[in-house]
C-alpha cells in the first residue's frame, strides 16, 4: 500500500512520512484525489458559507506578523458598535447566511458585558443561525458568559504548536500553553471550536508542521483553519516572504484526510497569494468559505496582511461572487447552519 493510501485509512502517520510527503510535490495529485474523494463521501459537493464580520481592529496584543499589531501607529483604527453588526447580520440574513463570525482584535473596548449584549442581541433576532466569535484569549468565565448569551463556536487557531517557534512569532507577553488552555477551556464549555496555523511563517520548519499536526489530532477540533503566511511591510516580518500555495493546498488535503469530518475553510488568505487559490482549496478538500459581511467601507482597514482580496467596491457582495467559483471548482454553496458531520 502506498503512503497516501495509510494515511487515509488510518487517519495518520509515523513522523517521517508526515515529513516524506510534506517536503515533495510527488504525491500532490494523488492527495488532492484521495482528500476530494474523503470530502465527497461526507459532504458530496456541499460547501458551508460563514459571513464574517470584522468588527473591530484595534488590538492590545504585538504579534510579529500581524497588520493590526498594536504597535503598527499607522494602520487607521476603526470599531463597529451593536447596530452597525446587527445591520450586518441582516444583510447576510437575506443573502442566506447562517452563521456569522465575529472577529476582531483584542480589544478591551468590547468588554464583557459588551460582547454579550451584542451576541444575545444577533441571537435573538436570529434564532435560526449560529454565532461564532473570533476575539482572542479571554478567562474561561468569559468564554463562559459568551456561551450563556448565545455564541455557540469558537475560532482560535493556535497558530504555532511548537513553543520554540511560538516565542519566535509572538512576544514574550504571549504563550503558547495558555493558548492551549483557552482551546481546552472553549471546548469543555461546549463550544464548537476551531484552531488552525499559518502555513510558511517565518522560521516554520517541517517538524514544526508535524507538531501543528500532532496537537489538533490532540485537540480534536471541529474546524481548522489554514492560510499561508503573507507578509505585511508595517511589521517586523517585512523583509519575510509569503507562505507556498503548494504547501498550503498539500496540508489542506493532508488534515482532510486525517480529520475526514472536520469543517476546513478555503481561506481569504489563500485567495490573496493566488486568484483562483479558494478554488484550489475547495478542491483539496475544504468544503467552508467565508465572504466578508463588513462594510465595504472598514474592509481595506482589517489588513491582517497585504493586498486582501475582497476590499473595493466590487467586493459589496461576495456571495454572488463566490457562488460562482464555487461552482466554477465543481462544488455547490448551501444555506444550512452547516454543522460538523460526525
Ligand atoms: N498572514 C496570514 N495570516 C495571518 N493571520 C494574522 N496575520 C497574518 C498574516 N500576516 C491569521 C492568524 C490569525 C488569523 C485571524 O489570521 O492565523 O489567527
Ligand atoms: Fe468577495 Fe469574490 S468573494 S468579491
């Protein structure tokens, strides 16, 4: 049997295969067809659509690689407030979104009570959907009154499982374990969660992938999130370059295989480094998109990265948009809620 046929049937491998075909382009087509075929058999051509609503980037946290860094004095700071989301909401309400995300920085202007008020608002309004929050590491009694007041999944990737090249990509103030705990934390309180990494950020090594690896078969999330590492001039990663498009479309494959229920976005990231990248990825085995809901008018501000795609004006609605290169790459958009199959 060949490698990439154990790793579908056992759902893993020892190190040194992970390393063998993470570091050739040999088996490329071969996971791409064994991921699709994986995808196919649990969710036929369905693809889950997430309205994401970047709501605020301000942020107390330095983190190397990222746009919105607290210390980039330029980037033009901006905070949507309840009814400005809840607008958002009910736009994506009639464009047939289900779920909606809400990311921002970590921003103590939100506080707790704030962000309650906030989802129980949209969970009133719409109870029918699910509601996701992306804010960053908060105490587990926070992540509990979140629950308590409607959220219902949790995006948080750990963005590194290596506690070496954690410390390279943030600084001292953050670590990696307490980035574990608050996955733990979400998950015991009943969140749906999801973790993830970037792919080709600096000093990433192969090994490093294989820990990324190791830790979400550890964690057992219910999402994964994937992107490459794309460089921002505003931080101290300027002069690193982006993240492969190959490697990221190859990890994509891999986690489907070894995760076959997981919900795996084809992410905005992979749309950045290559025009048809959310196409790719759909076809490698990620089966989520997530159009942009916010104002057009913040969009080009949440600048995680350089040149994000879907900012100018003819990004005003994504959904028509990606309806079609989702069909375009042979699958299909479906309004559902879009829970994890088990
Ligand atoms: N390139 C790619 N992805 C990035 N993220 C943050 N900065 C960058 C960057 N420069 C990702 C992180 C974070 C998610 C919201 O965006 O993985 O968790
Ligand atoms: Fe946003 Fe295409 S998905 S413009």
């Amino acid at each position: 049997m060949n490698i990439i046929e154990n790793l579908k049937n056992n759902r893993n491998l020892s190190d040194s295969e992970f390393k063998e075909i993470l570091e050739t382009n040999q088996y490329d087509d071969l996971l791409v067809k064994e991921a699709d075929k994986v995808r196919r058999g649990i969710y036929g051509d369905e693809v889950y659509i997430r309205g994401l609503i970047e709501f605020t980037n301000y942020c107390k946290n330095n983190c190397y690689y990222c746009g919105i860094r607290c210390g980039n004095t330029n980037a033009v700071r901006y905070r949507l407030d309840k009814d400005e989301i809840l607008a958002c909401c009910d736009e994506g309400y009639k464009l047939g979104f289900r779920t909606f995300v809400m990311q921002g920085g970590e921003d103590p202007h939100y506080t707790d009570k704030l962000i309650c008020e906030i989802v129980s608002s949209i969970r009133e309004r719409f109870s029918d959907c699910a509601i996701t929050l992306s804010i960053g590491e908060k105490s587990k009694q926070s992540y509990k009154d979140y629950f308590n007041a409607g959220a219902n999944r949790y995006l948080l990737r750990h963005e590194t499982a290596d506690n070496k090249h954690y410390s390279k990509l943030h600084p001292e103030s953050m670590s990696l374990d307490v980035r574990k705990q608050c996955l733990y934390d979400l998950k015991e309180i009943g969140y749906q969660v999801g973790s993830g990494f970037m792919v080709g950020s600096p000093y990433q090594t192969t090994e490093n992938l294989i820990s990324d690896l190791r830790f979400l078969q550890e964690l057992q999330p219910d999402m994964i999130g994937i992107g490459p590492y794309i460089t921002h001039a505003e931080t101290p990663f300027a002069a690193f370059k982006s993240g492969d498009l190959h490697l990221t479309l190859r990890l994509i494959s891999i986690l489907r295989l070894i995760f076959p229920y997981a919900l795996i976005p084809s992410t905005t990231a992979l749309g950045t480094i290559h025009p048809e990248g959310r196409e790719l990825g759909l076809k490698a085995g990620a089966n989520v998109v997530m159009p942009n809901l916010s104002p057009v008018s913040v969009r080009k501000l949440y600048a995680l990265y350089e040149n994000k795609i879907c900012t100018g004006e003819e990004a005003a609605q994504c959904r028509g948009c990606l309806e079609k290169r989702v069909e375009s790459a042979g699958y299909r958009i479906v309004t559902a809620v879009g829970n994890v199959k088990k």
